[in-house]
C-alpha cells in the first residue's frame, strides 16, 4: 500500500504510556462482563455504553504522534485518506463531514462510551466521535488471525472510520433505537446490517483513495478480504467455542463480510451499502 501518498492527519491523539488504570474508569468488572459478552457473540460496545452513561471519562494525557513511531504515522496518514475521501463524498451530497479523532492507546482507556479495553480489538464511540486503537491489535491481526498486510490494517481502519460516517447520518442512533425496541435475535441482526454496512462504506473509501490517490499495490486488495473474512463472526465462534451460533452474530459471517467489502470497493458508492434493504446479505 502506498500510504505515503496520502496526507497524515492531525487528529490523531496517543495516549500510550499515559499511565491510565482501569480503576479509574467504569472498573475491571464491567470490563471482564464486556469480555465475556464479546465472547458470547454480544456487543461489549452495549455494555460499554451503558456504563459509560452513568460516569464521565476521566481526564487523560494525550499529544501528537510521534515523528518517528512508522506505525503511528501510518494510522494517520490512513485517517487523512479517509477524511478527504469521505469529505469529498458529503460535499457532493450537499453534507458537511465532521472529522473524527483517532486515539492510539496501550491497555485501555477512558472513553465516552466508558473503559476502551485492548482486548475488544478497535472500537468506536459515538459519543465522543472517537475511534480507539492499540497498535497491538495489528500484530494480533497477521498472527493469530492469520491477515498481515498494511491494507489489512488500513481495512480495520477504514470500517471504524465507516462506524462514524454512520454516525454523522444517523444511521447508527436509528440502528440503537430499534435495537432497544427489538428482541435480543432480532437487536443481534441489526447489530449485523450495521456492522456489513460498515465494511462497505469501507470498501467505498478505498475504491475513492486508489482512483485518486493511486494507492492500491498488488495483493492489497487480497489483504483486505482476507482480514475481512479472519474477523467474521462464524470464524471467531468456531475458534472460541468450536461452534457456530448464527443467532448470535453481531458483525455478520466472513463470506458476508468479504461480500459487502467488495461491493463497496468495486462500486465506490455509498448508495449501494444499503444492507437494512437488502432482502439478504
């Protein structure tokens, strides 16, 4: 991948080696609960979320990347793609696309949306319009879930940033609210349209970054699906429990995954990432 090519942005916060303790957030319980969820196929981000509705995030120290940290500056010259793609997308829609910060971290963090904890993998939270990452979680992508590569990485990326896009519209508080509404199955699916439409708005960034950026080197569309399909709901189920349990997916199966990624990156348009009116997925 030709990140270089793209310009680093400023909105990335490290808070690494802040020296943040799980105690003074939301506390290690509501975490080991998140984790556990996650686990069971439940999205950590709704335990997270209540939490974090009943205490605000503590204050934490946080500065610019540095010059020389190679991984760092490939987050943010990646989050730069994004947001001069995605700019460029609201303002032919007559939309004004607001930014979100990237925060780097180490073990966890305060959050809007309560204790970011590295085990739960990237997140991102709306309440605070940040996307959370521990640097780990690359290395953890290429060796356990068997995806290396940099556009892999700028995948998982890319699929958060996406969360936001869908922030910005309102799709994610419309998705919350019929959730809320809805039986745990059914609250479960629509955790799975969101997610798919995520990974296809994801698509439809990078098919925008190579046609304007030229970003795109052999394999790195290779790299893409195959972290796409390592991340899928059924494969994560069958190495945790050595079952699979559909009813309680929450991101959608890795053929889906790698189905809605495509079409994005093959149509770069965010119209056909309308996953609650597909009729299947």
């Amino acid at each position: 991948m030709q990140w270089r090519r793209s310009r680093a942005s400023d909105n990335v916060e490290d808070r690494r080696g802040g020296g943040f303790s799980a105690s003074k957030g939301i506390g290690l319980g509501t975490i080991a609960i998140a984790l556990v969820a996650m686990l069971l196929g439940v999205d950590p981000g709704v335990v997270l979320n209540i939490a974090g509705q009943m205490q605000p995030p503590a204050p934490v120290e946080s500065a610019p990347p540095p010059a020389n940290d190679e991984a760092a500056q490939f987050v943010a010259h990646v989050l730069g793609d994004t947001e001069d793609t995605w700019r460029t997308l609201f303002s032919q829609t007559g939309k004004q696309y607001a930014d979100a910060k990237l925060v780097l971290f180490s073990g966890s963090t305060p959050t809007a949306c309560g204790t970011g904890q590295s085990a739960m993998g990237p997140f991102y939270c709306p309440g605070d319009r940040k996307v959370y990452i521990d640097l780990a979680f690359f290395n953890e992508l290429k060796t356990r879930f068997g995806a290396p590569g940099d556009f892999a990485q700028a995948y998982v990326i890319g699929h958060e940033v996406a969360h936001h896009v869908q922030n910005l519209l309102g799709i994610s508080e419309r998705v919350q609210r019929a959730r809320q509404q809805s039986s745990e199955a059914e609250a479960n699916r629509l955790s799975v349209r969101l997610e798919l439409q995520a990974d296809c708005l994801a698509g439809v960034w990078a098919h925008h970054a190579d046609r304007s950026r030229q970003i795109l080197e052999s394999g790195d569309v290779e790299e893409a699906l195959s972290a796409a399909s390592a991340i899928g709901d059924d494969r994560l189920q069958r190495q945790a429990q050595g079952h699979v349990v559909p009813d309680s997916f929450t991101h959608g199966s890795s053929q889906q995954r790698v189905t809605w990624f495509k079409r994005g990156l093959q149509s770069g348009n965010p119209k056909a990432c309308d996953t609650f009116s597909a009729a299947a997925l």
